[in-house]
C-alpha cells in the first residue's frame, strides 16, 4: 500500500480486518495525507484555515463516524486527528512506515512488485509484494502555468502547495491565479489581511455554496432519492436552486460557464460571492501579460500586485512507475473502474477519482472489491472487457467534461457506487464458477 490518506487508510484496514498481509509505506512523517499540517507546517496542499468541503457525516468511514462534537464542516486538524484515530481503530498505525518514499515498481520475473524505496536517511530498500495499491492522491505534484512575461515578475511567487497562511501577505497586494476550491479559500482569507486582493478566473466556474435548502450538498448527492432521479433532472433542480439561491453569476462580475452544472468541476464556497460583493476581492479574467509588477488582462485592464498565489492544481502523475500502465497516449487516466489498469492486474489505484461528493464511500467500495481481488474470492474481466469499459469511460468524460487527466476522473457519485458494487457481484460469481 503506497499512501496513507482518506482512500489508503480505507483500503489498509479492509485489508487488515479480512486478516491480509499489510505494509503501508506513507512519504510523510504520519497518517493523513493532505489533511496533514503540523506545526512547523510541511509542504503540502493543507492552509492554516482548511475545512471539509463534505459534510463530517458523509464524510467519515461507514464503520467509525466522525465524532458528534465535530462541526459540520471540520477544520483539516480535526480531520487528520480523525483519520489518525481510524488508523488506530483499524489495527493498521504499527503496519504504517513514515518517512517512505517508493522510488521505482518493477514486476519481477515470477509475477511479484518489486518496490523500491527510500528513507529519510537516504537508504533504499527493496522488497517483493503480492499486490500493489497506490493511493497517493492527486494533490502533491503542483502545476504552475508559464505566462507571458512571468520571467519578469518582480514579487514574490508561490503556489497553494507551499501556501500556509496569511499573514506573509498582510500588507500587500496580491492576485490569486485560479478559480477552484484552493483559490476560493485562499483569496477569500488574503481578503481579509492584504491590502488589495485579486481573483484571475480564465474560465467560467459554477460556484456552489456548500448546503442547499440547509442540507449539505454531499449528502443530497448520497441521497437515495437523489440516485432515483434521472441526470437530466438532477442537473435542472440544481440549476434552478442555484440561479433562486445567488442568482447569475455575471451579477458579481465572474464569468459565465461555458458548461452547464455537472459538466465539469465546481467551486465550492459559502463565503466568495460575499466578499465580491463588499468589495474585498476584485475579480479579473485571464492575464495576457505580466511586465515586472504589473498584470495585464485580456479586457485590456491592468493592476500592480506584489505577490502571485498560484491555486492552478496538481499534475496527475505517478514517477515511480511508467506512465503507459496509468495514462492512454493523450494522457487520461485508463483504469478499468478507476481502479485496475488491464494488462497489469494486482496492481490497483485507489482514491484516484474526482466525484460530486464525499469520497469516502467510494473509497471504501473500492476497497472491499480490491479485498476481494486480493484474496481471491473475486475475479476480473478478461483484459478484452476491460479494455472495451475504460474506452467506453474515456468517450463519455471526454463529451461531458473534457481531455485532461483531471476530466478523465470526474466520476457521479451513485452512478460509480452502482457500478463498483454490480463489478462486486459479477467477480464474486465469476471466481465461483471458475
């Protein structure tokens, strides 16, 4: 198991409590994966005023829920103390080694992983497994656009993986590059200390408070009733709540999407359209050029800043395997189920999904099917089917989302549920007949 966070610990402890074999092998210095933020903080994409996007009661594990005294929304310690207490529930904490990093994953002539690794001290290691499940996320490698004239820029530049807080920035003007759910809290929280704060938003974003009608937005999304709605009506009851609950989007200055609700990522955040409408952010679109300290955008404005936050995402990236057993020739992820690349079974990818909604359960129904793959009891498709699935997958996210490695994830939450839990089913018989 590579990778110690939300989808690692699941399937770690499904692992353990089915009396598998585990060794965790987590890069950091404990559990938790991008929750973590100690004191000195390390890199990594956790902010000094991260909270959930997901409710604690989606979000916590199905068998150890998030305690009662949590808020709704937890802040990123309470949820690495959380997911710390998992970890212990699970037996899994003496089966984790920190300080890890797997350099390369080999397959070996008789069918193990080689996996090579290295620790703090500098030592490499290598040991043979039966199975591999990589589960490191998405949100560690930081993607830094080239703009225009950027060599020229006379400020201080920093991405939101290396962002902490605040307070470096009390003071000064700054324009954050990005429009997702990093740039929102971030630009929201520089509001509130610098002296001027800039939104640069190249594309139109749907912005989504994090409850509606006064239920959280995942958990409509893991409602029962919900799954029963066909898409098209889901996709109109949210758009029309949206448009009776902050009206258009153009009425705060940001740019109209260029895709209806559901047809690609969304911002989630009770708090932006608050501050643009009092004047503490400004919103601009996207930079056609930067000369020293000056921004020029494409509406033909221009504004001094002294820092630049980049909150522009992470590359999808895998460096200690070769890319072909992850990503197709363009460069989207093509995994059978989001989970097993065809010609390489016992290798599987857990977590690597982007859903409208929590997670977690996903997660977890990843975990009992790879559990079940582990120990036999359950069996894949031959690599033909598999094959003809991620081609099948690939064609829809490409017509609804887009062509990036990121569109190739976006996953709707009951529709992947169904379909994790129906690949159960069928690989329980099928090993059964076999």
């Amino acid at each position: 198991m590579i990778g110690a966070g939300i989808s690692g610990l699941a399937v770690a402890g499904t692992l353990h409590s089915r009396g598998l074999p585990v060794t965790v092998l987590e890069r950091s210095a404990g559990v938790g994966g991008l929750w973590r933020y100690p004191d000195p903080p390390e890199p990594g994409p956790a902010y000094r005023s991260l909270h959930l996007n997901t409710s604690a009661k989606i979000t916590g594990y199905s068998d150890f829920p998030m305690p009662d005294h949590f808020p709704r929304y937890p802040r990123h310690d309470q949820v690495a103390s959380y997911l710390q207490s998992y970890a212990d529930h699970k037996g899994v904490t003496d089966l984790v080694r920190t300080t890890v990093e797997v350099e390369a994953l080999d397959r070996g002539p008789d069918g193990t992983w080689l996996v090579t690794t290295r620790d703090g001290t500098g030592a490499r290691e290598r040991h043979a497994y039966g199975h591999v499940v990589v589960a490191t996320g998405h949100h560690w490698s930081p993607k830094v656009p080239s703009l225009p004239g950027d060599e020229t820029f006379t400020g201080r530049r920093t991405h939101s993986f290396d962002y902490s807080g605040p307070a470096a920035h009390a003071g000064r003007r700054v324009a954050v590059i990005g429009f997702g759910n990093s740039a929102a809290d971030i630009s929201v929280e520089l509001s509130r200390v610098a002296v001027k704060t800039i939104v640069v938003q190249r594309r139109g974003v749907h912005v989504v408070p994090k409850t509606m009608l006064g239920i959280p937005i995942d958990e409509i999304a893991s409602a029962p009733w919900w799954a029963r709605l066909a898409f098209p009506e889901q996709r109109r009851l949210i758009e029309l709540l949206l448009r009776l609950m902050r009206g258009r989007l153009t009425d705060y200055g940001l740019a109209e999407p260029d895709h209806r609700v559901f047809g690609g990522a969304l911002t989630i955040s009770d708090e932006l359209l608050s501050r643009i409408n009092h004047g503490a952010l400004v919103v601009k679109p996207a930079v056609e050029r930067i000369v020293n300290g000056s921004l020029h955008f494409v509406d033909g404005s221009a504004a001094e800043v002294d820092d630049l936050v980049y909150c522009t995402g992470y590359r999808i990236e895998f460096p200690f395997l070769p890319s072909e057993w992850v990503f197709e020739p363009a460069g989207q992820v093509a995994l059978y189920q989001r989970v097993v690349p065809p010609a390489h079974p016992g290798l599987y990818f857990a977590g690597l999904i982007r859903p409208f909604g929590a997670i977690t359960r996903l997660v977890e129904a990843q975990a009992e099917w790879i559990a079940d793959l582990v120990e036999g009891t359950a069996e894949l498709p031959a690599e033909r089917v598999m094959r003809q699935e991620v081609k099948a997958h690939l064609k829809a996210a490409r017509a609804r989302y887009g062509t990036t490695a990121a569109d190739s994830v976006q996953v709707d939450f009951a529709t992947y549920l169904a379909a994790l839990r129906a690949q159960r089913r069928r690989g329980v018989l099928t090993a059964r007949r076999g």
